[in-house]
C-alpha cells in the first residue's frame, strides 16, 4: 500500500475548508427544503433537493476519515515543535519542605509512606486524582522509568490520575531540561491524540535546582487535560 504524503500546513487548511464547506453545504440544502415545504412548495421539487443534500455530507465524511490520520499526525507534530520552543514555567523557592508542607496543609493523605494523595473536583474532568511524590535525582532516565513502574504495579483503582514527580537535583543541566521537555511532549502528545476519552491517566514531571531552589515545568498551553490540571495544581500547591 503506498503511504500517503505528510501534510503541509497548506494540505491541512485545505482539507479543513473543503471539509467545512461540503458540511455547508449540506445544511445549506437542507434549509433550503425546510424553506420551501413551509411555503407549500409540491414535494416532488425539494424531495429530489433533499436526497441530493446528502451527497456532499457524505463526501466531506469521506474526506475527512480517508485523511483522519493525516491530519491527526499534522496537528501532533505542529504541537511537538510549539512545546519544543516554549519557556519552561519556573516557580522560586522550591525545597522538598517546602512541597511537603503544602501537602500535608491541604490535607493530602500518605498513600504506601510514598505519595500524598488528594482528590479535586474539575469543571472539564469531573475530577482529578493528584498523587505527589518527592525524589532525589542522580539519573533521571533511569529513576523516570522506574516511577512510573512502580506507581503502575500499585494499581490503584482511581481514574484520572495525575501522577506529580518531584526530582529534586544538586543542579538543573541543559541535558536535564531535554529530558524534562521530552517526557511532557509524550504525555501532552498522547492526551491529544485521545482526546475522546472520558477518563485518562497522565504524569507531571517536576525538576527543582537544589542550588537555586528552582522547579521547572512545561506547561499545555492549548488542550484541556489531565496533564494541563496537573501544571495549575503545582502552580496552586506552591503559590
């Protein structure tokens, strides 16, 4: 099977507007049935109008899910180079105390002596499970791993769970931050792409400089998502 062509941004804006416009055109027709069956119009005139009103809706729906994956691949990668570009969100004055204070004052509850856990309510999720957890970095490729390893063979039965690692280093090096935007693009990437479902699962990766007591963070700026709630709950946890 030959594999179609990535789109361009041209490819994409032209798939949207031939798309929008046979969805046009399609209630345009409609309407125009409506319009002449309240005039008293003989049905023999919009009957024929409004069987052929399907033919464009049914050519945009075709359109659209012949070049679904396209254009999913489009929008993901236009959000990976915008993430790749961005400024880290930096918050001051960041300790491990500092972290552990505000949980226990918002009445986080300890889960296994490991994560203080809490449940949020959400206007766009219903609600969020937020599970924090405070670590001393040394190897962030190998530690990242082994997190997420262990707090998926807890299985716990919440859903939306929003996990918030806290890698505390003696310094924060450029090669960290590559790591830091590398793991937030996936997880952002992979909520995009299943937008559709009701609830979802994601992780927030936190990076504090013991030296300058500086946490840095990459933010969504454009979905609503577990991940985006998990960057507003860090910001709210150490206003």
């Amino acid at each position: 099977m030959k594999h179609k062509k990535e789109l361009t941004k041209k490819g994409y804006i032209k798939l949207l507007i031939l798309g929008l416009g046979l969805f046009l055109l399609f209630f345009a027709l409609l309407t125009v049935v409506a319009i002449l069956q309240e005039n008293g119009v003989s049905s023999s005139i919009y009957t024929p109008i409004g069987i052929s009103a399907f033919v464009p809706c049914v050519m945009a729906l075709v359109i659209m899910i012949s070049n679904f994956g396209r254009m999913m691949e489009y929008e993901l990668r236009v959000k990976a180079e915008k993430i790749a570009n961005q400024k880290y969100d930096i918050i001051e004055g960041v300790t491990k105390q500092r972290v552990i204070d505000a949980c226990e004052k918002q009445g986080f509850e300890k889960r296994d002596f490991e994560y203080y856990y809490k449940r949020k309510f959400s206007f766009s999720k219903d609600y969020v499970n937020y599970f924090v957890r405070c670590a001393d970095g040394y190897d962030l490729a190998e530690q990242f791993g082994g997190e997420l390893e262990k707090f998926d063979r807890k299985n716990y039965s919440n859903k939306n769970k929003c996990l918030v690692l806290f890698f505390f280093l003696d310094t924060v090096s450029q090669a960290n931050l590559k790591f830091l935007t590398k793991q937030a693009t996936a997880f952002i990437l992979t909520e995009t792409a299943t937008l559709g479902q009701i609830r979802t699962d994601s992780a927030v990766v936190v990076l504090v400089d013991n030296s300058t007591r500086k946490a840095y963070m990459v933010s969504d700026r454009a979905s609503i998502s577990i991940y985006k709630h998990g960057i507003k709950f860090v910001k709210k946890l150490l206003k």
